[in-house]
C-alpha cells in the first residue's frame, strides 16, 4: 500500500534527523515529518482494518494501531517536554510494525457485532496499552543514560539527554496515567466479557493481573520509598513485559501459531 510506504519512508527520515545533533530548525522538521507521517498511518490504518465484514483486530493490524496511539503519546508529548529522542525507539517500531502488516499476508480475524460497552473496553485497552509502552521505551533510554554516566562514559548522545530527573519525571507520569486506563480496562473486562474461558481470555486476565500488581506496587514504591533509578527501570520493564505477553503473546500464539480467533 503506497501509503503505508510513505509513512514508513518519512518515519525512517525524521528518526535520521533525531539521531543527528540537530539545530532547532532539524528539529522542527523532523517532527513536522512524523506528524505527516502518522496521517499516513492513520490512512492505511483505516483501510487495513476496516473490511466489509468489521473491523480487524488481527496480530499484524493491532501492533499497527498500537504503534499509531506510541506515536501520538510522543509527539503530543513533545509539544512541551523534552522527549525527542524517545523517537528514535518510538518512530522505528512504527515504521516496523507497519512494513510487517504489508508484507505478512495473515488470515484477518474480525470482530463482529461488538456492544459499545465491548468497543469502549478494547480502546481503554488500547490507550492502557501505549502509554505503558511509552514508558517502556522511556526506561530503556533512562537504562542506556544511567548506565553511561555511572561508567563515566557519556557520550554525545547521552549528553544530548535531558537531566536524570526529568526523564523519571516523565516515566512516571506514563506510570501514573497507563495505570488508570489499565485499572479501568480490566474493570471493564470483568463486567463485559460474557465468558472469559469460551474466549480464551484466562492466561491475558491472569497477565494483565500481574502487571497492573506490578505497576501499582512501583507506583507505592515511588510515592512510600521513593523508588528510582535502576529499581524503577526494572519494575517498568517487568509490568510491560506481562501485558505484552498478555496483549500480544496471546493473540501470536491463537491467530499465528494455533491459527484460531
């Protein structure tokens, strides 16, 4: 699909810019780029999953959607913090996970006549979703800055970070909110999910559990012992690790490996 080539095109382009030690003015455009380019995403986004049938909620076009909602974290995110090179994670997984819809040619799994309750609980999931990946992404680059600094060894790109603090500042406040919607999300699930064994739902409730314990212990942490550092890194890893096993182990092993919905 030409569009998907040409969001995948001008992701690449605007990471390129992000990489550099770029003026103001690279800046700008890089981020200009990436707002064009996530149009474009949306654009194949919308005709890869809306078919005749309903809308598709495969592998392939999820990871689409959930990498649109990354971006948009981001660049609203940037608007006034100061979180560029979060993009060079946040931009490659987009272009990624768009070139892998294109070329894998997997069987399209459609939901059919969802309730509104149902279709309010799969975005809360969603949105829940990105922003612990944002933050995520986020812990990484904070692993890859503490990691330097304690070696003595930072280089321009570490120095090109912002300060220790405003990094968790920022990771936190992706804790903090993912951990509402994920609150809400698996509320939502048990009061709508009409059989969670039928549906295959166990092993991603069990998942998610133990990642909503997880980030609302760091949370505690944070807040009773003023958790950072390495230890807020590690927790952050650990919770969004089992939600995506949770959202997308689960749908690899139904859709791609056991080839049922």
């Amino acid at each position: 699909m030409l569009t998907a080539a040409f969001a995948i095109a001008l992701y690449l382009i605007a990471t390129a810019l992000l990489w550099r030690r770029p003026p103001r003015s690279n800046r700008f455009i890089a981020l200009a780029l990436t707002w064009v380019a996530l149009l474009l995403h949306g654009g194949a986004l919308t005709r890869l999953m809306l078919t005749p049938q309903g809308v598709d909620l495969s592998f392939f076009s999820t990871a689409v959607l959930v990498s649109a909602m990354v971006v948009l974290l981001f660049l609203l995110a940037a608007l006034d913090k100061p979180v560029d090179k979060l993009g060079l994670l946040v931009l490659p997984l987009a272009a990624v996970t768009l070139l892998l819809r294109l070329v894998f040619a997997v069987e399209v799994h459609v939901l059919k006549d969802l309730s509104f309750a149902m279709q309010i609980h799969i975005l809360v999931s969603i949105l829940a979703f990105s922003l612990l990946n944002v933050a995520a992404l986020q812990a990484l680059l904070l692993t890859c800055q503490d990691v330097q600094l304690h070696r003595k060894r930072a280089g321009w790109f570490v120095r090109s970070l912002p300060p220790l603090e405003t990094m968790e500042a920022f990771l936190f406040q992706m804790i903090g909110a993912g951990f509402v919607l994920l609150s809400l999300s698996l509320l939502s699930g048990w009061l709508f999910v009409e059989d969670l064994f039928a549906q295959h739902l166990v092993h991603k409730t069990v998942l998610s559990i133990f990642s909503w314990l997880t980030f609302g212990v760091l949370l505690w942490g944070r807040w009773r012992f003023g958790w950072r550092g390495r230890t807020a890194v590690r927790w952050t890893l650990w919770g969004f690790a089992a939600l995506l096993l949770a959202y997308f182990g689960s749908k690899l092993a139904l859709e791609l490996i056991l080839h049922r919905t």
